[in-house]
C-alpha cells in the first residue's frame, strides 16, 4: 500500500573536510545534502539511497582525482615558483518543490582547480513521494505528445527577449542540447512551473551561468498532483 503523504520532511546534513600534502592544504571539500523522511519506509529508502549514491560519487571522485590533481598542481607550482591556489569542490542541494506527493530537488557540483574560475555542474531529480518512482518530464504531457517541441517553443521564446546574453545560434545549441533528465519543479520566482535547464556553455558564455526557463504549469496536461 502506498503512504498517504503529500510531502516530505527534508533534513540537510553537512561535511567538510580539508586535504593535505606535506602539510599543506591543497583541497577543501564542501557538501551539504538532503535526508528525506515522514513518508513511507519504501519511498524513502528509495529516494535515500539515490542520494546517498550522489554524494558517495561526488566524495570518491574528489578524494581521489581531483586529490590527485591538486597535488600535481601543488608539486609543479613548488617546481616552477609559481604560487599554488589550493583547489575547492562543493556539492549543494536545493528542494525546489515539496508537496502534492512530489519532491523535487536540483544539485550543483562545484570545483576550482587553479583558473580564472570555477566550473558547476547542474543535475537534478524528482519523485513521486508515495512510490519512490523517479517521474520523467513526459508525464506531465498528454501521451504521445511532442513535449520536446512544447518545451523548447516556449523556452526559445523567453530566450528571444534577451538574446545578447546567449550564443548568437542559441536557439540550435537549445534543441541540440536539451535533455528530458535536466528539469525540476518549481513554486518559487513570479511563474512557477516546470524548469529546464542547461550547463555552462552549452548555449550561453560563463557568465550567464546556467541558463533555465520555466514553463509554467498552466502549459501542462497533467501539472503536479497526487
């Protein structure tokens, strides 16, 4: 039997830790990531575990290469006499959307290795809370539709009211790097609706960050609901 929850009791959890070669500090490492409870045991190991599963990929990948980076990178600064800037890597959780049996939350995985700047890495999932179930963006269409051409129509269409701040062929790059997996829910900002996004320089300069569009909800067939 499925649990009769409509939302979710979200507690963040936090870890830092700090790297070290022949005393000095070469990484810093930042993470800040949901537990889910106050829904059924089921659902809740379930969408647990994902996590959990994230944050044990983002932790491996960091105390391993992007250690082993840093200190590479240390050991030529100390070769070449050059100043050595100690590398970072964050991993943040946001929940956007947490009601009407749906929880959906986005994760930005960030890391400095020493340039002019970092880069982040945007990911996101969201769940029906009673079952556990990963939705995908096609279920909030009618079945069949094209909601490839739905979604990109209205998205190109905010994009078409400020283009400076993308790529001049933003509207190719948009269709040619879309993907159904990088969206969320949204109740926050002026619109709220179903958000789809982009990495960095998939369409737009750096410092136009992750660009995202919401399609609001009153353009689904079947908006968030139990």
């Amino acid at each position: 039997m499925y649990s009769t929850f409509q939302s979710a009791q979200v507690t963040l959890r936090s870890v830092e830790r700090s790297f070290y070669y022949r005393g000095t500090e070469v990484l810093n490492v930042e993470m800040e990531y949901p537990v889910v409870s106050g829904i059924g045991n089921r659902a809740a190991a379930i969408i647990n575990g994902r996590i959990r599963s994230q944050v044990n990929s983002f932790w491996n990948y960091v105390r391993n290469q992007l250690y082993r980076e840093a200190v590479s990178e240390y050991r030529n600064a100390m070769q070449n006499g050059y100043p050595f800037r100690e590398f970072s890597a964050v991993l943040s959780y946001n929940v956007e959307y947490n009601r009407n049996c749906h929880l959906s939350i986005f994760r930005e995985m960030f890391q400095y290795t020493g340039g002019a700047h970092g880069t982040t890495e945007k990911r996101s999932d969201t769940w029906n809370i009673r079952t556990g179930r990963l939705i995908p963006i096609s279920d909030y269409f009618e079945r069949g539709a094209d909601y490839k051409n739905i979604i990109l129509t209205e998205a190109i269409r905010q994009a078409d009211a400020d283009p400076s701040i993308y790529f001049e062929n933003y509207a190719e790059l948009m269709e040619q790097n879309f993907d159904p997996e990088s969206y969320y829910l949204t109740d926050a900002g002026p619109t709220p609706g179903l958000v789809i996004y982009y990495q960095e320089y998939e369409i737009a300069p750096y410092a136009s960050g992750t660009p995202t569009f919401t399609i609001p909800y009153s353009m689904l067939k079947y908006p968030p609901s139990c």
